[in-house]
C-alpha cells in the first residue's frame, strides 16, 4: 500500500528495507545536527481515492500500518469547532479550535505514539525508547501500557513535574538526563543502537510524521470535506507541522482537496531554530532555546528541512513570540474558550495576534492546541502570582 520516500535525495524503498532514515542521506548525520533523509510514505492514491467514501470516511486507508495492528488506546478525533468568543476578541470572523488536550495522555503526542506502538506490535518488538521533554515520553508510556509494551525515556531532568510523573504511573522506565532535549535524543540513538529496542525519536522514526498527519484528516472530514485557509502549529522539532503539511498532502495527491491550507509556525522568540530557517534559508541552531513553553524548547530541531519546505509549500510564513505574550495568550484562551492549554499552545494564540496584517480575517484559520495546560501547571501559577 506504500513505499517510504527520502525526502532529500528522493530514493525510494520498500517498506520493511529500511526502519529510520534513508541510508545515503544519513550517512553524513551527526548528532547535534539536524536529521538529514528523513523519510515519508509514498501511497497508492488512486486506490484510496477509489475506496474513500464521504458517506462513511475511512481514515484508516491512509495510514501506514494495518488496523489490526493497532493497540486498544482510543485517541484522535479531537473537538474542531468555531470559537465565537475568541473571534469577538480578536477580529478573527472564522476561528476554529483543533483541541487535543482531549487526547488520553493530553497530548497531540498519542497520535505519534499510537502509529509506532503498532508498528512494534507488527514487527514483534517489546521496547520502545524514545527522548522527550515530556509529552511524547508520557505519550509513549501511556500507549505501551495499553499494549502490554515496555517504554524507556530519555528525559532532561527539568522536564515538568506532572509530566514526569506522568510516565512514571503509566509504568515507563524513566532516565533523567542532565542537559537538554538535545542530550536526550543523542542518548536515546545510542541506547537503540548498542542495546536494541524500537526507537520513537519524533522524525528519526517515519510513523511519527504519519502518526501526527491524522489531524489534518480528521480537520478535513469535520470540516465538511474541504481544507481550512490557514492552520498555526506550534514548532520545536518541526514534526508536527511536517505531519500536518503531510496529512493534507496525501488529500491534495488523492485529489481530495485542491489546496494545501496556508501553515503558520510558530516558535518562542528564543527557540526559533525554524522560524529562522524559513526566514533565511540558512540554518542555524538557537543559540539559547531556554523558554517557559518546554514542548518547544529545541536547540537543534530534528526535523528542520522538512518543517521549512512545509511552511513553504504551503505559503505560509513563521512568527516567534515572547514567553510574556505565550503566557497572556494561555490566559486569553483559557478565560474566552475553557480550553487549558500549556503554554507551547498558548503560543499559537500570540502567534495569531501578532499575524493580524498578515492573515485576512475573513478566512477560516484554525488553530491547533497541542497539550494540555494541567502538564505544566507551575509556569501558570508562576505567570499568575507574579
């Protein structure tokens, strides 16, 4: 049904010939770099397009591993819905929520987590490492706990308290690590290939860009089958605005969509590693990533390339913004919509107020709320008390 696509070099592999990334492109690849030959998967669009019914949409055609595959964790279709309130205050006639704070962990994160736990259930592997600052380790142990799996994290010991815990009571086997996420995901890599085990690092892995392109199916679907104009991810490591850009792909190709909506990154004016690249073209790490929005805090993005052909392709733009503008905009959303985002979600809010001349206020923009605001309660409390 597929085949993987390196999505520098162009090669083409079957699905079981390679498990991580192109094997030319990442040849040059050194940790503390960006990924080089990132895959994606290639699908028969005109076999889906021929069994996709509108009258019963079954999204399961575009996904990359079987649903028999799949472990009993029910995610995704998250709430997608007009916020009148917030259009009110901010101008905005068309404003829509994506709300994945409903996921069972809290996070977008499960989406990813969910395709490469069943990836490990059809290749027979019990571990499954990943690096995380939080929502993809309490992502990954909250899926490996449903499907009888084992989940090793490698985590920057200043990750937050509830996310920590939060791995810890599903069962994983946490590794505090002292440094950065960066640090983390250079251990993991070398945990993976001395000892074994399936590795989840977000882009290192494909089905993490294919676990997190099922929003932008599911927007597709509740928005009465077109696209929206615009959607504002918020970007660390770039793969969840690659999986979204990818999701919309795979319609464009199938010829379910025309248009690939317009993708806004949206990073921490510290960690602006890919806002930086797409405003450039050069790449250069962030110098100090150090934020109060920790889901985006990246000095060295994994997925960079691909993240800025994204928001290119698209005809999108980046924008960064203050933590003291991440923390108005979590309050802002909290009090106009009663959803609690943490602040990495809150971002997309300020990123949004600070695009006004540079969205029309007329289309449907959609903004993407990626985790849940009770993973990091201290920055809230630190921001409110202040």
């Amino acid at each position: 049904m597929f085949r993987y696509k390196c999505t520098q070099c162009g090669k083409e592999y079957k699905r079981d010939e390679v498990k991580y990334l192109c094997p030319d492109c990442s040849k040059s690849y050194e940790p503390g770099m960006p990924l080089k030959g990132v895959l994606t998967a290639e699908f028969d669009y005109d076999l889906i397009k021929s069994k996709f019914n509108r009258e019963n949409p079954d999204l399961n055609l575009f996904s990359a591993v079987e649903k028999k595959f799949y472990p009993g964790f029910f995610h995704g279709n998250t709430p997608f819905h007009k916020s009148e309130r917030l259009c009110g205050l901010t101008g905005f006639e068309n404003l829509y929520l994506k709300n994945d704070t409903l996921n069972p962990s809290g996070s977008y994160k499960d989406r990813a987590s969910f395709l490469v736990v069943a990836e490990a259930i059809r290749i027979g592997e019990e571990k499954i490492v990943t690096a995380s600052t939080g929502n993809a380790a309490s992502s990954l142990a909250a899926v490996c706990a449903s499907a009888g799996k084992s989940a090793l994290i490698f985590a920057p010991e200043s990750a937050p308290a509830a996310k920590l815990l939060q791995m810890q009571v599903y069962g994983a086997e946490v590794f505090k690590v002292k440094g950065t996420y960066d640090d983390a995901f250079k251990l993991s890599i070398e945990y993976t290939n001395d000892n074994g085990g399936l590795n989840r690092n977000t882009a290192y892995h494909p089905l993490t860009i294919e676990g997190k392109k099922t929003s932008a199916l599911e927007m597709f679907v509740q928005n009465n089958f077109k696209p929206p104009d615009a959607v504002l991810v918020p970007v660390g490591d770039g793969v969840i605005i690659s999986g979204v850009y990818k999701g919309f792909y795979d319609l464009k190709m199938c010829g379910l969509i025309e248009k690939i909506p317009e993708l806004i990154c949206v990073q921490s004016e510290n960690s602006n590693a890919i806002s930086d690249f797409i405003e450039t073209g050069v790449y250069r790490d962030a110098a100090n990533p150090a934020t109060v929005a920790d889901s985006i805090s990246v000095k060295t993005p994994s997925n960079a390339y691909m993240a800025r052909n994204a928001v290119i392709a698209s005809g999108g733009f980046a924008v960064t913004v203050s933590d003291k503008e991440i923390m108005e905009a979590q309050k802002t959303l909290a009090a106009s919509t009663g959803i609690y985002a943490e602040p990495s979600s809150a971002a997309v809010l300020a990123g949004l107020l600070k695009s006004k001349t540079k969205l029309d206020k007329k289309k449907q923009i959609v903004l993407l709320i990626t985790g849940s605001g009770l993973k990091d309660t201290a920055a809230t409390a630190k921001y409110l008390n202040g």
